[in-house]
C-alpha cells in the first residue's frame, strides 16, 4: 500500500509527473499552431514570388504600390488637402502618403 502510495504522489506532485506531461502537450499544440501559421504565410511568399517571376501584373502593381510609378497611358494625379487654419505647411501629410494612379479614361 504504501509503494502504491508513493507511486501516486510520484506520479501527480513531483515536477517530473503528471504536470510536466500537461505542460509539455501544451507547449507541443502552442508550437504546431506557430508552425500552421508560418507555412500559411511562406505559402502567401511563394505565391508572391511566383506571379513577380511568372507575371506582369504582380510586377506592376509592385512598381506602383511601392514607387509611386504610372504607366504608359495613365494619367497621375496628386491630391493634396488644404491646410487646416494656423497650421504650418510642415504639417500637412507628405506627397509620397498621398500619391495616386488612376488610368485615363480612352
């Protein structure tokens, strides 16, 4: 009885016992849903990477998104906000913020 005893005290209280085992399935189904997300997103990268090698219209659209670049036969217009009163002209948004490309009507 007594080995029964120390057996089970063995088993749920010391650091290696039953708490250790909860604490490694937890910390296993923290690590597998990190690793779901992560090759969710490489497979968003290699996507990204595949229509920049494969298309046009990824290029593109990365020209203009991240260059402020328009294309042959599109018109560019910039917008710019009046300034609110007693504010200084330093303080209006940058035009790079403001910047867009819209295609001219044929």
């Amino acid at each position: 009885m007594v080995a029964l005893l120390a057996l089970q005290y063995r088993l749920w209280v010391s650091p290696n016992g039953v708490r250790d085992l909860w604490r490694t399935e937890s910390a296993i189904e923290g690590q597998r849903a990190e690793n779901e997300e992560l090759q969710r997103r490489n497979r968003r990268l290699a996507a990204e990477v595949r229509d920049l090698k494969e298309g046009r219209a990824a290029i593109e659209e990365r020209a203009r998104t991240d260059l402020g670049m328009i294309g042959e036969g599109e018109t560019f217009f910039q917008v710019v906000p009046p300034a609110a009163p007693g504010s200084t002209p330093d303080s209006r948004p940058r035009p790079e913020e403001q910047r867009t490309a819209e295609a001219a009507a044929p």
